[in-house]
C-alpha cells in the first residue's frame, strides 16, 4: 500500500507542471494517512483478506497461535501511513521526474498521462503482475486541497490471488479507491 499511497502524492505536484497559471496546490510535507479499498468483482479483497487472516488463526492450535500470528502482517491492511518529505516533494516537479517516480513504486505498471485538470491528474496503462493483477488501469487522482487527495482506478484483467468465493478464471472488474489526508508536519519517530 506504500507504493499506492506514494503514486497518489506524487500525482499532485504534476499540477505545478501542466497548470502554471492556476492555483498552485501541493501536497504538504509530513505525515499522511491513507484509507484504501480494494474490489475485485465487486468484493472488498482487504477485508477478504483480513477474514482469512483470522480463518487461519482459528485453525491452529492454541500453543502454536502466537507464533502463526507472529508472521502475519500484524496492520490493517486498508490503511497506510506516509511521511512525505521536502526532498520527495522537491523530486516530482516535472512529469518526467513524476513518471521515472511512479515506474519505481510500480515497477509492473507502464503508465502514461492522458490529461489534468486545475486539480485531477488522469492516468492510463497496464500491469503485468504475474503473481498479482495483469491487465488495464485507468484512473484519476484529484488534489482536493494541500491536505487531501482522492485516487480512483479501475480497470479489467486478471488477478492470480486466490480469493475466497472468486473464480479463478477469467477476467476481472478491479477498482482502487483511496483517500488520503495530511496529518501533522511531524513524522512519529520511524515512520517512512
């Protein structure tokens, strides 16, 4: 979810770019919170997850629960925390700069920019994620105000998980939506 949580950051300084003329809005530095929502025809995968999670735990012997726990991701997974910097926010003023960025944090996504707005950047491309989703990807990311941005991507393909009550052939609907809002200018300690 990091690399989510950056690629909607990033977006917002390519406002700067393609809007000189209009209001300036720019993420502020600091700490971020994200909620995000994952659809796989239809179904939440996040909490789909989550269940499963808590299916396995149940399963396992109480003796051998803590352990079994213990190599569980241990955070809910529909939320992220960020600590944006200066320096991140200084190296994504260009779209060249945002797009050598968004290859990095999705390194099996070829993306491209199809438009912008005073506040909306909007996004294509496609994944190739053999162990994960391959195929189309659209969307938009708006920068509501300096401390709140909104993501929406969707797009149709295929999606090598196994998820509870899902077939596992075929193409699927899949839908990203994610929320974020500036926090505090000051990272709790550890936090990236």
């Amino acid at each position: 979810m990091r690399r989510f949580t950056l690629f909607i950051l990033s977006c917002s300084t390519l406002f700067n770019t393609f809007h000189s003329h209009a209001t300036q809005l720019q993420p502020q530095t600091g700490h971020w919170r994200s909620q995000h929502q994952v659809l796989v025809n239809g179904e939440d995968i996040l909490k789909q997850m989550q269940a499963l999670q808590s299916q396995v735990l149940a399963a396992v012997p109480e003796e051998q629960r803590a352990l079994v726990a213990g190599m569980m991701p241990k955070k809910d997974l529909s939320t992220a925390q960020e600590c944006l910097t200066a320096a991140e926010v200084a190296l994504l003023k260009t779209p060249e700069q945002w797009l050598s960025r968004a290859k990095k944090d999705l390194p099996r996504c070829q993306l491209q920019l199809t438009g912008s707005t005073a506040n909306t950047v909007s996004v294509k491309g496609q994944c190739q994620d053999q162990g994960g989703y391959t195929g189309s990807l659209q969307g938009t990311v708006t920068l509501k105000t300096s401390q709140w941005m909104q993501m929406n991507m969707q797009g149709t393909g295929r999606y090598k998980m196994p998820l509870p009550g899902q077939a596992q052939n075929g193409d699927v609907q899949f839908k990203l939506s994610s929320e974020s809002r500036w926090q505090s200018a000051h990272c709790p300690a550890g936090m990236r």
